[in-house]
C-alpha cells in the first residue's frame, strides 16, 4: 500500500458495465492521445516488426492516468505495470505522469467507505473504536488503509476492500488480453494466454483476505522475533471476508531513505537486511513476498525495524522451484554455461531445440545480470550502470523476437519479487555484498 497523495474520492465502479465503460473511456483517450497515426502503427504487427511506442500527450496521460486510478482493481495494476522503471513502451513524460498509479488510487468517498464498515462490522460498529481516520493513510488497487484505535487500546491499521474488486477480475484481465491483442503491444508470436491466466489468479489471491490472513500468521511466524524486522499481527475479532485489521506499523516507504536525512550507512543496512530477506523467502521459507511495491516495506528510524506489509501477493513456492533457481545460481556463479542452459530450459525460457544462437544470446544475458553475485565484496549499485545494460540488452533481444518464450507461468512472479530486490538496491544506491549473502544458500564457500 501506499500514500494516496490528493486524489479526488469518487466511488469504485463495481457493476460489470460501469467498469466496462472505464475501460471504454480510458481507452478512448489512449486512442485519442496516440492518434490515428500512432494507432496505425500500434496495430501494423502482422508483419513481425517491432511494437511502437506510445508517444502520449501529458493532458491525455493524465486523463488515462485518473480513469485507471478511479477504477482501481486489475486495470489499475495494468497501468501500474506500464509506468515501472525501465519501460520503453511509453514516453517519459507519459511515463512519469503514470507513476502515479504507483504511489497512490483515488480512496473511497466517505459514503461507499460507511457502507463498506456497515455490511461488514453492522450497525453500531463505531462503538468498538475509540478513534478512526476517516481519511486513509494508504490506498492501492485492491483497497485503502486506515488507522485506528480500540476502546481496549489496540493500535490498528484497517485494511478494507473496494466493493467489487473481487467480482471484477475476470472481466478486467478479458478486457485488458483484448486490448492488448488490439493493439499488438507484444511481438508477434508471444503467446500472452498464460501470463493473464497467472495474473488473474494472482489478484484473486490478492482480494481472498482469508488467505492473507493465513499468509501474514505463517510469514510472521517464519520472521520470529528478528529485532530488525516487524511483521503486524492480525486481529481476528476485527477481521472480516472484506477488512483486515492488523498493527499498525510506525515508518515510511524505504525508497524515501534515499534524501538526506538517512545516512549511507542506514540505506546499506537496509538493503542489506531486505535482499538477505529475499532470498530466505526462497531458500528457508518457501513462501514469497511477490509484490515489488517499495511502499509494502516501512523503514522507523527510531527503532532502526523494517515493518513488512502486504500478504496479498505471498506465493508458496513448490521445491522443485526452489532447486531450480539453486541449480541456476550455482551455474551463474561458476559460469557453467551448459548447466545454466538446463536450468533455463526447465524455468522455460528456452527449448531443447532452441537456436544455439539465441541459447548464447540468453546465456551472456543472465551472466551479466549476475554480476553483483560473483563481485567481491560489497557490490555498489549505485556506482553501478549494471540495470542500464541488462535492460537494454534485454529490450533489443525482445524486441528482435529473439525470445518467444514464456517462463514458466507459476515462477512469474519469482521474477518481479527478483526485479523488485534489485530495483530497491540501485534505488537507494546501496552498497550490499549478494555473493557473501547467497553462496551460503548454493552450496559454496564464502568469497
């Protein structure tokens, strides 16, 4: 979750009209911004060239922007995915207009929240609090946070679902394959069918709180009592089908870290703590954090404790996976390329038959992305142009069809929650020591 900044409240559009609409108009205004000429050239893939990029007007981006804010759910996570760093699909100005989506959906207005809190606590449910922020602290695609407090004294954050998120899902990822079929986005012959499957199953994880509820218990009692790390507990007496009451947690997102009040030290600690974290999700625990949200992380600097949020996105992750990636990062790490071409082949991303070109063009790929792990030492990402020539070299094999293939649908989000690491670190330019931290975990001696 994160701050919803000063977004208008409007209500979220539940009916599957009213949301089809939305889509509608925000699409509308995609095509209106883009113009036919862009259109054409969005649309002209049966040939295999490659996609164009969305040169979109600021005004038009900011309408396109507001119109998935005030739909929230699946679409807004589309546009989410759109505005993350490092993507080429639109222009920066666009893409930085759309960077809102990340920090913030428009909240409730106080009438849909009051129906909200009646249905699920019933009438009176004001007499179990002492106080409540009408104004959430948070608000994301799926729902908005508020503080509390108990007539007992307990400190809570209430995490209350938009109504009809859930039921919305699956003809938002329908609309959404729709579009981008429309527009051709991908290259021709990527087959986009299991990764919308995976994302609608994600957000139906994501709006099941019960699920979550289970999640947050076994992820805080994997965390145990780490004095650098806090997990909120859930209250069951105020938990329901739609809220999730838990402790609030003091802090902000650790990516403000990064302005002159935290020495370079607290963001080396941090990322450090956060990427160690990582990879125990992985190797120890078996259960993944996946969304790579900056904000469901919470640095107190009083404290010096991490507060970890948002269980939504936690993913079991099978052993076989698990072996996988050990098998991959032992292979990286010595620079076995034979073996780094048998893990990829079972992640996915290539064939047995795959051209031994492309399999060198894949294998030089990863090696470089691997390079913080076989560096000596703390490795400075700051200092670091390593996310610059790992994305545009990705970008241009991608975009040459190079890569046809689709990982393996239920490691997807593996990847983000790896991206996400990485993304944090160059982010707060941190200097972290990954080869010290994982050689443990495949098997190696301690550089």
């Amino acid at each position: 979750m994160s701050d919803h900044g000063k977004r208008r409240s409007n209500p979220v559009p539940s009916s599957r009209f009213g949301r089809l609409w939305h889509l509608g108009m925000a699409s509308g205004t995609l095509a209106a911004g883009i113009g036919f000429k862009g259109l054409t050239e969005l649309t002209r893939k049966s040939n295999g060239s490659r996609p164009a990029r969305i040169d979109l007007p600021g005004k038009h981006a900011q309408r396109f922007t507001n119109r998935l804010a005030r739909m929230r759910g699946a679409v807004m996570k589309m546009g989410q995915l759109m505005s993350m760093d490092g993507t080429d699909l639109l222009s920066e100005e666009a893409s930085e207009i759309m960077g809102a989506l990340r920090q913030g959906a428009e909240p409730m207005p106080l009438g849909q929240l009051s129906g909200v809190l009646n249905r699920e606590y019933g009438k009176g449910w004001e007499q179990q609090f002492k106080h409540m922020d009408l104004t959430p602290i948070a608000a994301a695609s799926i729902g908005q946070v508020h503080k509390a407090e108990t007539r007992d004294g307990r400190t809570l954050a209430l995490k209350i679902q938009f109504p009809g998120v859930r039921e919305s899902i699956d003809s938002d990822i329908n609309n959404l394959a729709f579009l981008f079929r429309q527009f051709r986005i991908m290259p021709a012959g990527v087959d986009l069918g299991p990764l919308f499957e995976e994302a609608r199953l994600q957000l139906h994880r994501e709006t099941d709180y019960q699920t979550e509820a289970e999640s947050l218990k076994a992820y805080g009692a994997m965390v145990g009592d780490d004095p650098n790390l806090f997990v909120p507990r859930l209250h069951d007496d105020l938990s329901t089908e739609n809220i999730l009451a838990m402790d609030f947690a003091p802090g902000e997102p650790v990516d403000r870290m990064i302005s002159g009040d935290y020495p370079r030290e607290d963001r080396d600690r941090v990322a450090t703590l956060l990427s160690r974290l990582g990879f125990r999700e992985l190797f120890d625990f078996g259960l993944v954090q996946t969304d790579p949200n900056f904000s469901n992380y919470l640095y107190d600097m009083e404290s010096g404790r991490v507060s970890l949020l948002d269980f939504g996105a936690a993913h079991r992750v099978q052993p076989r996976w698990v072996e996988v990636y050990r098998h991959l990062g032992q292979a990286a790490y010595s620079e076995d390329r034979e073996d780094m071409r048998r893990a990829c082949i079972e992640l996915g991303y290539l064939k047995e038959e795959s051209d031994p070109a492309d399999v060198n063009e894949m294998l030089d790929l990863l090696l470089l992305s691997g390079e913080p792990l076989r560096h000596e030492g703390p490795y400075d990402f700051g200092a670091s142009d390593l996310f610059e020539r790992v994305y545009y070299r990705g970008k241009d094999l991608f975009l040459d069809e190079r890569f046809r293939h689709m990982p393996e649908p239920a490691t997807l989000f593996l990847h983000r929650k790896f991206m996400g690491m990485f993304l944090l670190c160059r982010k707060l330019r941190a200097r972290v020591d990954i080869g010290r931290m994982m050689t443990p975990y495949l098997g190696l001696e301690t550089p």
